[in-house]
C-alpha cells in the first residue's frame, strides 16, 4: 500500500491532481495556505496539514507541485522544512520544472532525507482531469516503482528516465524545443500576415500541413498566437529561465534552439518566480 500520500502546492495543476488522488480512494494530506483551496480539498476527502513540517512528518510519500526552484528551497530546507522533518523511510517527488542543483540542495541538507526522485510533467488541466499527464521520473528504481502507482491516479505515461536529474535534463530539453516551435510558429504566423493570409487560416490549414505541431494545434484550439503566449507565455519564460541556469550549470550552450527562442517574436526573457503552484 502507498499509505499516506502528501500533497504540496495545490495550484493551478495541483488541485486538481489532488481531486484524481482522491478519486483513485488514496489517504491524502495536503497543506495550502489559501483557505478556499484548503476547504474544496477538504470537502473532497483531503486532510488538511497545519504545516509543511506536520505534512512532511505524516507523508510516506511526498508530492511537491511548485512552480519553481525558489519555492522548493524555501518549503524544503531549514529546520521547517519537508527535508528536515521527512518521515523516515519516505519518497519525496518533485513535479516542479527545475535545476539538479536545487533536489541536490535538498539531498544534501540531510543524511536522513527521503528519497528524492525528480518528476517533471508535461500536459494541461485538461490532461490531469483526463489522467492522461506525462509525468517524467528520474531517481533509483525501487523508489519509481513504489510512486508510480499512486501517480497514475493522474498521470500515463509515467515515464522511468534513469539516475537524479535525468527526467529534468529530458523535460528542459522538451520545453527549449516548445519554446523554438512557439517561436517559429509566431514568425511564421507574422510571415503569413505579410503575404496576406489570415492567422485564424493559416493555424487551421497547418493542421494538415507536413508542418503541423502540437504548438500549432493548441494555438489553433485556443485562438491564435496572442492568445497563446497570453496563456503560456509566463510558463514558457519560468522553464526557459531554468534551462538558461541548467545548461550554465552544466557548462553547456543551448546553440541553435536558444538563438531561436532568444530572437523570436515572442518575449520569453523575463520571468516571474513568485507565482504559487506550478507546472
């Protein structure tokens, strides 16, 4: 049995992974610090936690949906921490779009820690609702193969990539090429107005068209490009800022793929870190 399965970050993708957790009858703490989030999860079956130490402490398996490394050092480290007051025995998965040296952080603050397995995810709402959400999962076997069960309630695939890091190398990998496609999707769409074709023609024709994309497509679904960068585009500037650090880290240039997200037409430099519950 998974036993008790805690829940950080219940936010825009994480309440309702919280909601299928439910669904799928497991024992479900969870701490939320908005009282209206608190109440739904309450009325759905979630018990609340008072902390993140009461809810690190009561968890066998820990769940973190944050929305990026700033809020995972700050919820995980420091004597109050999830790190620090882990249940012994415990596997702490991290969906949040990050750096390795931030779950090496956390792996490092304490000898005693939990498990700590890296599980980015790529999907919508609508994915998780479908529990059809991929999840990515880096870590030691026998840890991915106690979690994966219990993230099916959301997630499939659920996808073992190998050692720490690796299901994060792949899924900043992904996002960086998302990202040069958005772009190049918004040139082409400006191209497109240029030569007098409608955007609103252009997004549905690509559809079936040999360059048609799953940016293309959503683009389309949702009502062109304005519409799309209003939507995503401060999830696209959170996860091109962290492949920006990663690949600083690991002494990498991004070569093509970020001279194309850096001089498209979309503005994917800054980034807003601040933002709760994640990706």
């Amino acid at each position: 049995m998974a036993g008790t399965v805690g829940f950080l970050g219940a936010g825009q993708l994480g309440e309702p992974m919280v909601a299928r957790l439910l669904a799928a009858d497991h024992d479900v703490l969870v701490y939320a610090r908005r009282d209206d989030v608190r109440s739904r999860l309450v009325d759905r079956g979630a018990t609340p936690a008072g902390s993140v130490a009461e809810l690190a402490r009561g968890s066998d398996i820990l769940i973190a949906c944050l929305y990026a490394d700033a809020q995972l050092r700050e919820t995980g480290l420091g004597p109050e921490g999830f790190i620090a007051n882990a249940k012994p025995g415990s596997v702490f998965v991290s969906h949040t779009t990050g750096t390795l040296a931030t779950l090496q952080a956390l792996q490092e603050s304490s000898p005693a820690g939990p498990v700590i397995l890296d599980g980015p995810v790529s999907g919508t709402v609508e994915n998780i609702d479908a529990g059809t959400l991929t999840v990515l999962l880096g870590g030691p076997a026998d840890a991915v193969a106690r979690v994966t069960p219990v993230l099916s309630a959301y997630a499939e695939p659920v996808v073992p990539t190998g050692e720490l890091g690796s299901a994060l190398a792949i899924k900043l990998v992904n996002n960086l090429l998302f990202a040069a496609n958005a772009q190049l999707l918004a040139a082409a769409t400006e191209l497109g107005g240029q030569l007098g074709v409608e955007p609103t023609a252009l997004l549905s024709t690509l559809q079936v068209c040999s360059a048609r994309s799953h940016v293309a497509a959503h683009a389309h679904r949702i009502g062109g490009m304005e519409r799309f960068e209003e939507m995503a585009g401060h999830f696209l500037r959170k996860d091109v800022a962290a492949c920006r650090e990663a690949a600083i880290e690991a002494g990498v240039d991004l070569g093509l793929l970020g001279m194309a997200v850096r001089e498209g037409p979309l503005s994917l430099d800054a980034v807003d870190t601040t933002r709760e519950g994640t990706r």
